[in-house]
C-alpha cells in the first residue's frame, strides 16, 4: 500500500525552482528618489537564476522527443547554467557534459563535479587571465561543444538560442515579479548574457503595463547592445559582455543601457554584503549598481526591481571579496 503524499514535502530538488524572495535594498538606496527592490535567485537549488532555465530546456526537449531516456546533454557554461542543468539532469536520469572555460571560478567546476556532472575544461586565449572570461574564449569553448556533442551524440540546449530561455522568465520570473509587488513596478534593471532573465522578465512586465521602462546593463567596455565600440572583453562580469548581441535579442524591450565598469560592480557587491545582510556575485553587483543609478533619477515613489543571479559563496576564490 502507497502511503499518503506529504502536502508540503517535494518530490525532488526540480520543484524548488522559482518563487524566489524579493527584498527592499532600503538601506543602500537610503534617500534617492526611487525604491530599489531586488529578487534573490540564490534560494533555488543550484544557487542560481539558471536554474529556471534548466528545467524548462530539457522539458521541452523531453516533450519534443529531443531527448531520450538515459541520454546525454552538453552546454556550454559559465558555471551557473551547467550546475542548473545537472541538477535537473541526475533527478530525471540523464548523463550531462558541462562544458566551461578555464577562467570561471574554481567554485562552480567543483559544485558540477558535486553534482555528478562530467566537467570539459576548455584553456583560455592566449594573453587572458583566470578570472575574466572573454569572447575568444567563449568561441573556444563553443568549438569544444560542439565537437563533443556530435561524438557522443548528445543533446545541446544551447542556451544562447532556445527560445525556451526567454519563455521560462517570462512563465515564472516575471509573473513573480508582478504579484510581488502588486503590479507596482515601473522600472526593470538587468545585466544581457543570452539574454533571457531580461528579455523574460521585460516582456511579461510591458504586456502588463507597457509604460514599464526596461534597462539593460552592461560591462562598460563592451557595450554592444548600447551601439558603442567594445574597447575590451576582458571584464570581470562571468556570463555578460562577449561583443555579441544575444541571438534571441529583442531590441523593442529595451528602453535604456547602462554600462557598469569592475570596479563599480566589485564595490556594489561588497557593499551588498556588508550593509544589506545579501553575499552576492560581480553580476548582482552590477545589476545593483544600476538599479541604484535608476533610482537616483527616477521619480518619487518609483520603484526599481532588478536581480542578484546568484550567490557570492561560487567566488571566494577570486577578488571579490578580500
């Protein structure tokens, strides 16, 4: 006999993804015109804002017949979209290959190989420096990609291009977002990697009030989707900034771009830290720091909402917090 389902007990970590908390950052924004509100994706289970994407890519390639049961998945990944997916991946059966660049942090390599995943290493461009990922490298490790999800064969979600990583911030993030604060949002702030958490978000907010300005940030020295030259990509923002435009960009969501340099998004995260009570990554700093610049223009009362990607815990082991 089958006992009773617990009515609060999950059936496995996949569905503790989302419905993550929004806080007031009422302490650094103390005395601007607008109130900063920040949504912490560090309370699902990888740690991170990937992992929303992870489920949805490999259910729609469940149900697309794109992937068998017991088969192999490959991606390419800073770190973050990788440990999503193996966590999804060792819960529903899968062997999955992850795919990243010698110069991510050492925390999320070890928190893959945690989670069973079989991590490819791939060795930076000649001249960069562990710490700062940049676009030579990332074509390095989209050659190794490929190459192996052929050999195997195996599935690619490729994040850069599934649509599914627009849709599932758009399904989850961004409703979130609005019965959070009540349909009170009048700004979203938030750093383009592929794209999806901004692209998700904002389209969901303007089909609900299509007065909410929406703004992009970027590393200040490779700020492609603000029309300007990139001068260099190797920042120290993981995951954004690889003098590409995102292929599922959409340029119609985007109503302003913010360019954030290291040291601005590096002195925003320790701050973040030491006076929010919130350890977050060179990301949060970045997106925090713009949302603090919105809010410092914006009318009274207006409220900012913006993203910590992940937990500051994956880089103890770089300079973010000495």
């Amino acid at each position: 006999m089958s006992e009773a389902p617990f009515p609060d007990v999950c059936a496995s970590a996949v569905e503790t993804i989302g419905h993550t908390p929004l806080v007031a950052l009422d302490r650094l924004a103390r005395g601007l015109p607008g109130r900063v509100l920040v949504k912490l994706e560090s309370f699902s289970p990888g740690g991170s804002v990937k992992d929303r994407i992870a489920r949805r890519m490999i259910a729609d390639a469940e149900s697309q017949g794109r992937l068998p049961p017991g088969g192999a998945i490959v991606e390419t990944t800073s770190g973050n979209t990788g440990i999503g997916l193996a966590i999804v991946a060792v819960v529903r059966g899968y062997r999955f290959f992850a795919v990243m660049s010698e110069g991510n942090s050492v925390e999320r390599r070890r928190i893959l190989s945690a989670l069973g995943a079989e991590v490819v290493l791939v060795p930076q461009a000649e001249g960069y420096r562990p710490g700062v990922v940049s676009g030579e490298d990332l074509a390095l490790v989209e050659q190794c990609a490929a190459e192996l999800a052929a050999e195997l064969p195996a599935f690619r979600p490729n994040q850069f291009e599934n649509a599914g990583n627009v849709e599932a911030h758009a399904a989850t993030t961004g409703p979130e977002i609005w019965k959070q604060t009540g349909g009170r949002v009048h700004h979203w702030v938030a750093l383009v990697g592929t794209g999806g958490t901004f692209l998700g978000v904002a389209r969901f907010l303007k089909d609900r009030n299509p007065g909410v300005r929406c703004h992009v940030v970027e590393p200040a020295t490779a700020r492609i989707l603000a029309g300007q030259a990139v001068t260099d990509t190797r920042h120290q923002l993981q995951g954004a900034g690889y003098n590409l435009i995102p292929p599922l960009w959409d340029a119609a969501l985007c109503d302003d771009c913010i360019g954030v340099s290291d040291a601005d998004a590096i002195e925003t995260a320790r701050r973040l830290a030491r006076e929010e009570g919130i350890v977050g990554g060179f990301s949060s700093g970045a997106n925090v720091w713009a949302a603090l610049e919105v809010a410092r223009r914006a009318s009274d009362g207006e409220v900012i909402v913006t993203v910590c990607p992940d937990t500051g815990l994956k880089y103890l082991s770089t300079d973010l917090f000495p």
